[in-house]
C-alpha cells in the first residue's frame, strides 16, 4: 500500500473513531434525557453515528462522506435549535448556557461535518473535467427522443 493510501485510511478510520465517539456522546445524554421521546431520538441519532462510522471505517465513498456531512450539519442544526430557556406559568427563566456535554457533541459535529466537506472538496476537484470527457464519449439522443 503507498503512503497516500495509508494515509486516506488511517484518516478516514480515525474519522469513523470520532462518529462513534459521537454514538457514545448520545450515550450519555439518552440517559439524561427528560422524556421517552427524547430518549428514543436520541438512541436514534446514536445509531445514525453509527451507520456513519461503520460507512467510513469499511468503504470511505464520497456517498460516506455526503451522509457523514448532512448528518453532521443536521445534528449541529439540532443541537443549536434546542431551546435555551424554559417558559414558566409568568415568563420565561433563562436556562443558562448548555452543558458541557451538548458542547463537546457540538464541537465534535463541527469538527467532522469539516473534515468531510475538505474531503469531499478535494476528491472531486478536477471532476467535471472527467465528465464532461465521458459524456463526449457517448452519442447523444436526438432533441425530444426521451
């Protein structure tokens, strides 16, 4: 195997580590959760991270690393949508500021959806070049024939 090989692997396995560190983190906070319904989401969004892990640990595609970016930049969605404070019968008491591990989880969404749009990025740089030459190649169909 060459070095940039190796490299691609190592980088990609160590990846998946971090989306299934990430399963663990919605570990912890399923068993905070208020409500069954928020623990059920969770558990789901942990076996999402581990779909996630398992696509990058086996095949590393740029379909892996699309699902790794959109689900990354979801759950970022997720988390920063949460409410920040809680309605009372008089008005609203501020929560204060979210605990450390929804920051961590954050943080660790943030760090993967990035590495995944770079990666994505560079993998097809250069692409449309290659498609256009395999379109070329192909005959076309007369205009309305499909």
């Amino acid at each position: 195997m060459s070095a940039a090989t190796t490299s691609a692997v190592l980088g990609r396995r160590t990846c998946a580590v971090l989306a299934a560190g990430s399963a663990g983190l919605h570990g912890f906070m399923a068993a905070h959760a208020g409500t069954l319904a928020a623990a059920v989401l969770i558990v789901a969004m942990a076996c999402a991270c581990l779909y996630c892990a398992w696509e990058l640990w086996s095949h590393g595609t740029l379909r892996s690393w699309c699902v790794v970016a959109v689900m990354n930049l979801g759950m970022v969605a997720a988390h920063m949508s949460l409410p920040q404070h809680h309605h009372g019968g008089l008005g609203h008491v501020a929560a204060g500021p979210p605990s450390t591990l929804m920051t961590v989880a954050t943080t660790v969404a943030v760090v993967e959806a990035v590495v995944a749009a770079a990666v994505m990025w560079r993998r097809t740089r250069g692409i449309e070049g290659r498609l256009v030459l395999e379109r070329s190649d192909q005959p076309s169909l007369p205009r309305g024939a499909w």
